[in-house]
C-alpha cells in the first residue's frame, strides 16, 4: 500500500529532523547524560516536527544500542516506527478531552512499562483539553512515576493553564527555512526518481510555509500522474494560483485606478480554474518582491523567480512608491484573513481590487479611463495650447479626452492643501502653462513667486503622484493677471500673508 511522503520519510533519527537543531541537541544530550526531564511542552506551528520529536524521544529512552540513541534499527526501535511498541501511549486530545480520560491515563501511569525502559505518554492538540482535565492532570505532570514521560504538544500554547506551563520544560518548534525544505525535497525526489526544478522546489517551499508536512503533502500532490518530471507551472497548476505576468498585470491596472481592467483578470484567472484564496497569497507575495526589488540591489536569493520576471517586478517597482506597496500589502493581508472565513473568497477577491485602484482616485482622475488618458497624452507630448495666444488668464489647454490643465493644477492642490497652507496663495496667484514629457512650467505673480520655489519639491510629487511620472518644475514670473500699486509690486493681502507667514493678525499698514 502507498504511504504519503510525510509518513513514508518521517525521521527515526536525530539527523534526519529538519531545521530544528535547537532542539534535537538539547534532547540528545539529555538522553546521553541520562538527564530526561519528566513532562515536556512542544509549541509550535504545524507541521515542523513536535509529534517527530515526541517518538524521537520516546525511541531515545528505550533504545538498547549502545552508540547514539535512538539507532532506528534495534528491535524497540523498529516496534516503535511500526506502532505496536506498548509503552508508547499516543493520546488525540481533541477527542479525548473529558475529565474521564484523564483519570484513565492517572490510574495507567502506575503501571510499570511492560517492555522497555520507560513509559511515554505523547498527548496531541492538549490545548483542547477542558479545564477540569487540566486540573485532574495536574498533579500527575507534576510528580509521575520515575518510569513516566510526558510530552504535550500544541500549536497554540497561549491555551494552556500557567499551572499546566510552569510543571514542563518548554520547547519551541520554529518555522523551518525554505532552503532546508528544498534540500530536503532534493533527496526525496532522487529517491523518488523525479527530475525536479530548483524552481519548482522552491515554490514548493515558499507556499509551504516553513511546515514540511504542508510541503511534503503539496510535493506528493504535484508529482502525482506525472512522469518522472516536475517544473513551475506544474505546482502552480496544482497550487491553483497564476503566474507572475498576471499579478504584474494585476498590480498595473491597481496603479491606473483601472478595477475594471483588474475584474477582467481576476475572471480569466477563475474560468482556468484557479483558486482564488491562492492568487491573494500569491498577489501579497508580488507586493513584497516590489518591495524588495525596489530597496534592494540584488534580491534575487530572496525571490524565487527566473532573472527574467525579477527584472520585470524591478521596472514595476521604479514606478511605484512606498506608499501604494504598503497599502496593497496591508490590504491584501486583510482580505486573506477574511477570506478564512468566508464561502465566497471569491467576491472579497474583486472587492478587495475595487478598493485598491480606487485609492487614491481624486477630481478628475476618479474615472480609470481619464487617468490612463492623461498619462498617455502627457508621455507623448500631445499638449496642444489654446488658439487664442493672447488669452493671459490660466490657460484651458485641453488633453485629449477633454481634461484641461487646469484640472490637473485643481487636482494637486486638493492634495497640497492638506499638507501646507500656504498652498492656498500659491493657487490663487500661480498657473500650470503647459506640460512636456519631462518638465511643467508654473507662471507666478511676484508676491508668491518664492513660495512657489520653496515648495519645489512637494509641487513636483504631488505631479507625479496625479500623472504617473516625474518632471521638473520650472517656474517663470507672471506678466499679467495680477494688480499691481503704485511701485509695480503686487498687493498681497492680509490673509495671505497669514498664510504664506504661518501666523495670525497681520495688519497691512
């Protein structure tokens, strides 16, 4: 009959365990020295090896080989690999949490072991015992039997009684690393007679989560009907998710404030069958790798893609700042939390694209269609001016798809005002003249023309910000427009310079 890999390569000996060395020296050298502790806490996340340790150990103090214990091939070795060693008493505490399972294991204890050296109770999951099971454990954890072990295991230590914590020596599983899985599923796949990509492997692990149970289980799944060969698009067939093109395209139409374009997407990916829970961890994942391709010069040992897509993820990333990635991580976190909860992961999916491309959508730039329009139009240079030259007022120079200058100077002002006040002068007495693929140039009354300057940097992000790219400012002084005195100079009124000034009651005398 065929086992799954996780039994079929579960260790029996120490230096088969996987990314718990921590561990397994401290139980090693307690089995040499003859120093077992008498009750054990095993914590940690599934799949990383506390029930594997819990045998391990439970094979150490019961093997009669005289080299280093456990052997796994002496005879109490081997009763204890097939299950049937009588002094290993494997307890499921989710189904048997009554009061009344524990006072059998209490009168069992005194018992001595009828095989080998000593008796091991391994009790699983004992976060679900009720708290009258803990309280008649209590003083048998506390004072067994010399001839008694206890190892607890659980992946939710929080749940336990600090009564229960304080009679144990607590261990801490980790999660282990992906380049130990795959070197682990290396081995496996050669005994197995598989060919395997290392990128295969390493999708493998990523999904898995430092469990390798959960890797392991995911490896079984993907090797099988196969023949004899296993690459990328084959675990993410099995996966369920989509490929990095997608989530580029995906996080393309976010930055455009295009959720219809990413609603198509999301429905192509779900009519090829794909798992919806799966392409939000796989769109989260794409986050973090623009995050890392943007702040780091070589990434590529922390991402596990071709040089080809890190390229592709590298030029996505000089396109997007800090904020939109922290907001798409954040975002995306959320909906996956949820989606555990949900029978319809798919709907928080579209939900959660909805709310990403409409972030950050102000004024005109609202509708998806006018934001991509005025990026086109600016990259391309496709500003034309107004025919009438001699018109001095703020220019209504009109982009294709009917969106003027003037809106995108409205849009930035939207945003700038809520970071400075004296923004508010800069608006009444400054105009947006024209556009090129590579500059903006503001015109500007005398009285405001350095506060337009000392505003340069914040004026230029906010332009990237509403247009997609980065441009310089360059600001010329305002031949009309404006009401000058008696000297020549502009009147600037009380009120604005309260606000260029950042104080209150200025009179003009």
């Amino acid at each position: 009959m065929y086992k799954v890999l996780y039994r079929a390569y579960r260790p029996e000996v120490f230096k088969e365990m996987l990314g718990q060395e921590h561990i397994v020296n401290i139980l090693r050298n307690q089995i040499e020295k003859d120093t077992v502790n008498h009750a054990y806490l095993f914590c940690g996340t599934r799949g990383t090896g506390k029930t594997s340790a819990a045998r391990l150990l439970a094979k150490g103090v019961n093997c009669t080989a005289e080299g280093e214990r456990p052997c796994g091939v002496c005879e109490n070795c081997k009763a204890i690999k097939e299950g049937n060693f009588i002094d290993i008493v494997e307890i499921d505490a989710a189904s048997n949490n009554g009061v009344d399972n524990i006072r059998e294991l209490r009168e069992s204890v005194k018992y001595p072991p009828a095989k080998g050296k000593k008796r091991v109770y391994i009790v699983d999951e004992v976060h679900m015992l009720t708290k009258s099971s803990f309280n008649a454990l209590l003083k048998t954890l506390e004072e067994p039997p010399e001839h008694v072990i206890f190892v607890l295991a659980t992946t939710e230590p929080e749940g336990l009684p600090a009564t229960i914590l304080s009679r144990c020596m607590r261990m801490d599983f980790r999660r282990v690393p992906e380049n130990t899985i795959v070197s682990g599923m290396k081995k496996i796949c050669q005994e197995q007679k598989v060919q395997a990509s290392e990128d295969a492997l390493r999708l493998i692990a990523m999904n898995a989560d430092g469990s390798v149970r959960d890797a392991l289980t995911l490896l079984d799944q993907c090797i099988a009907g196969k023949n004899g060969t296993l690459e990328r698009n084959d675990v993410l067939r099995s996966l369920g998710t989509v490929g990095e093109e997608v989530f580029i395209k995906m996080t393309d139409k976010v930055a455009m404030h295009d959720p219809s374009g990413g609603m198509i997407l999301i429905e192509k990916a779900l009519e090829e069958g794909k798992d919806p829970r799966q392409i939000m961890k796989g769109w989260m994942f794409h986050y973090r790798n623009l995050l890392l391709t943007k702040y780091m010069k070589d990434p590529a040992d922390m991402l596990n893609m071709s040089t080809e897509n890190i390229e592709r993820i590298r030029e996505q990333s000089t396109r997007l700042d800090l904020e939109e990635i922290n907001n798409g991580i954040i975002e995306l976190a959320g909906i996956i939390a949820e989606s555990k909860w949900s029978a319809q992961p798919r709907i928080l999916l579209e939900l959660c694209m909805v709310r990403m491309a409409a972030r950050g959508a102000k004024g005109p730039f609202a509708d998806p269609s006018l934001s991509r329009e005025i990026n086109t139009n600016v990259k391309a240079n496709q500003i034309p001016k107004k025919e009438n030259e001699n018109d001095k007022k703020t220019p209504e120079t009109e982009l294709k798809g009917g969106l003027a200058l003037d809106k995108v100077w409205q849009c930035i002002f939207e945003d700038g005002e809520a970071k400075k006040g004296s923004f508010n002068v800069i608006r009444k007495s400054a105009a947006l003249e024209s556009m090129t693929s590579d500059e903006f140039i503001i015109s500007a009354s005398n009285g405001v023309f350095g506060v337009v300057e000392s505003n340069r940097e914040i004026i230029e992000n906010l332009m990237e910000k509403h247009t997609g790219t980065r441009r310089r400012m360059k600001c010329i002084a305002k031949n009309g427009n404006c009401s000058n005195n008696d000297n020549g100079k502009e009147e600037v009124t009380a009120s604005q310079l309260e606000d260029i000034l950042g104080t209150d009651n200025i009179e003009i005398l």
